[in-house]
C-alpha cells in the first residue's frame, strides 16, 4: 500500500471518529452546549486548528454559540459584536457565500478586516457553513496562530465534516425542542401524561385503553358557604394554596392528576405508568394530605375561614385515553370506579377519608381502618360497603 493510500485512510478513520464523537454527544442528550463543543474540538483535531468558534444564525447576524480556545478579550468581543453577512469578517464570508472559505493570511487579506483578530493574534483561518435543508444555521471557524494555510485535504475534510456536524447539530435541536415543549407540557399536564405524549406507545394509550387504577377524589368542606361570602381575590388564594399543597404530594405518591375543578381534584395511579401497591400509594397521599392540610386551615381560621377536607378512594378498572376535541384535550378514566370514587369523596365528613371494599381488601395488612357501614350512594342500585382509614401501621 502506497503512503498516499495509508494517508487516505488513516484521513477518513479520523474523520469518522470525529463524526462518532458528535453522534455520541447527541445520542446522549447532554444538551446543545454540548454537541457544540464536542463539534469544535473534533474540528479542530481533524484540520490542526488552534481554536474555534460555532456561530448560529440569529436574525441578520451570527452569534457565537461555543467557543474553544483564544484570549478572554477576543471571546468578549466577539459576544458583544455579532457578525453581519459581509466580507470583512470570515464568518460573514462563509454566510454571504455559504461555501468553505480559506483565508491563508489575515493580515494579507485586503478585505478582512475584523478588530477580534488583533487581540487573539490568529493569521490563518478556515470556515464552512452549517447547512441544514438548504437554509444556513451556523458557520464553523477555525484558525490557526501562525500563518500556515491549512491543505487541500484539510479543507476537504473541513467540508465532509460541516456537512455531516449540521445533521448531528439539527437533530441536537430537534432533541432539545422536544424536552422544551415536555417541559412546557408538565406545567399544564400530569408529568407522566406529558411523557406519554411524546412516548412511542403515547399515541396508542392515548387513543384508549382498559387498566386496573386506584382513583382518588378530594374537595372542600364549607366551601360553597365560603364561596358566597368570599371576595375574588381571597377564594382564587385560598384555592391556589390548596392546589400548590395537592399538587406537591402528587407526584411523591407517584399519582397522575386528571383534573382541577374548583375545589375538586381527581388523582388515579397505576396508569399511565405502572404503580406497585397503588391502592396503599392513594392512601398514603391522602393522609398526607390530610394531615398538611390541617397546618394550612388552622392559617385560614385566623382569617375566619373554615374549611376542611373530605377525601374518598375507590379501585377497579376503568377506560383510559385522550377525551375532548381538536386543540382542547385531556387524558381521563371512565367508568363506576371514578364515579365511586366521587361518591365517597362527597360523603367523607370533615377530615375523613373512605375507601371502599376493594382498596381495604389490598391495603388492610398496612392500614388501620374500621367499618362505616352500608351507603346509599347516588348512581349505584344497592348499598356500598365503605371503610374509615385512620392511619397507616
């Protein structure tokens, strides 16, 4: 084998090792940042640059996004003085043109002319644009110290490179828009519905399933009489203090929220990510609560506010999925064991939680609970056998 053969190959083994390490910093979703630097520092490995910069689009002008290596003076200029699409700078060369561009000399070159180069000292310099579906999102600069043009074949390599980083940087974005919006979804939905949204089986669950839930209702003792005094602000306080205590206790318990609705919540574990001993992980959120939420009435009572809490569980299965219409939906369980659920809630006193014979039957070994009897419940055409749980053992 010829040395130009070896040369060749040993050229395209780094070039593929420098692609690998940016695919690798993408697989693992570390971030943007990330994937910037891990590009710049193969860059610079496969062309023999001193240090670099990644500019990105912004507007009219190219911003840097990373930068590897140069003085402290230079990397703040070049914060401060983004880049316009023009011909003095070498990055605005690569944007105007959107081609690689050599410069051998910068002090040589009768057009640069850009102030960053006196305080870092670099002469030659090497840029390609990043490209991705025929529109320009970056540019990739580097360059070295003293004023050694870099080859033909670096060159080349710098152009396979940049075209090969742009996917890499794209699908980077791509992962990091997704976890923004997931992000923004868990501010509006259950953490685990916002998952499943953007989860491979997501559309499927969505579209409806049968599983077996515990479902847990809880609302407000005195509140109607509390909502005809109350002025606006007071009672959007009051209930923005009981949402902010439920919805901390929710996710420790590892439940899903469906639905505010004034003073009425409704929380339902084991779906739609599987929970060992949800019947147990219900109650225990609902002492919880309980219990928190008596420091926080006896605070409403020195403002002549009397309430309390009425907390109902029920287990069984039910029909899970997307219910609502295009641009409004919610993920919701059907069925006789949501409507239990409520029933007890509505008929839990003051401080009480019920459950009924299915949640004791699961739980009775870990809870201290006693018989309230037979109910009359509304929907249901015999009495329910319902159940007090004073505390765990």
């Amino acid at each position: 084998m010829t040395a130009d053969a070896e040369r060749q190959i040993e050229s395209l083994r780094e070039q593929q090792r420098a692609v690998a390490d940016v695919l690798r910093a993408v697989v693992r979703s570390e971030g943007l940042d990330v994937v910037f630097d891990v590009a710049l520092e193969a860059a610079n490995r496969l062309c023999d640059g001193d240090f670099g910069t990644i500019y990105m689009v912004d507007g009219e002008v190219l911003r840097p996004a990373a930068q590897r290596g140069g003085s402290p003076e230079q990397g703040e200029y070049e914060r401060t003085h983004p880049h316009t699409k023009d011909r003095h700078t070498l990055t605005g060369r690569v944007a105007v043109t959107e081609q690689v561009v050599h410069i051998p000399d910068a002090l040589a070159d009768p057009e640069y002319s850009w102030p960053a180069q006196r305080m870092s000292g670099y002469r030659s310099m090497l840029g390609a644009p990043i490209i991705v579906d025929a529109e320009l999102i970056g540019v990739i600069g580097l360059v070295r110290k003293d004023p050694a043009p870099f080859t033909a074949e670096q060159i080349e390599l710098m152009t396979t490179f940049a075209e090969q980083a742009a996917i890499a940087i794209a699908n980077a974005r791509l992962i990091e828009a997704v976890e923004r919006q997931r992000s923004e979804l868990a501010r509006f939905l259950s953490p685990q519905v916002a998952d499943l949204v953007s989860s491979p089986d997501g559309q499927q669950l969505l579209a409806g399933h049968r599983a077996y839930i515990s479902c847990l209702f809880c609302d407000l003792r005195g509140f109607t009489g509390f909502v005809e005094t109350a002025e606006p602000e007071e009672l959007l306080d009051v209930l923005r203090s009981y949402h902010a205590l439920l919805g901390e206790l929710i996710p420790k318990h590892e439940g899903t929220l469906e639905h505010f609705a004034g003073d009425g919540l409704m929380v339902f574990f084991n779906d739609p990510v599987p929970v060992e001993d949800h019947e147990l992980k219900a109650i225990r959120l609902a002492l919880a609560a309980q219990e928190r939420f008596r420091e926080l009435a006896a605070h409403w009572r020195r403002r002549g506010i009397d309430l309390a809490l009425g907390v109902g569980i029920a287990a069984g299965f039910a029909t899970l999925g997307r219910i609502g219409f295009e641009g409004r939906y919610d993920y919701a369980a059907l069925g006789p064991v949501a409507n239990l659920a409520s029933r007890l809630s509505t008929h839990a006193q003051r401080g009480q939680v019920l459950i009924s014979q299915r949640v004791l039957a699961a739980a009775e070994d870990a809870i201290d609970a006693s018989s309230v009897g037979e109910l009359e419940l509304k929907g249901f055409a015999r009495p329910v056998p319902v159940f007090e749980v004073r505390g765990v053992l």
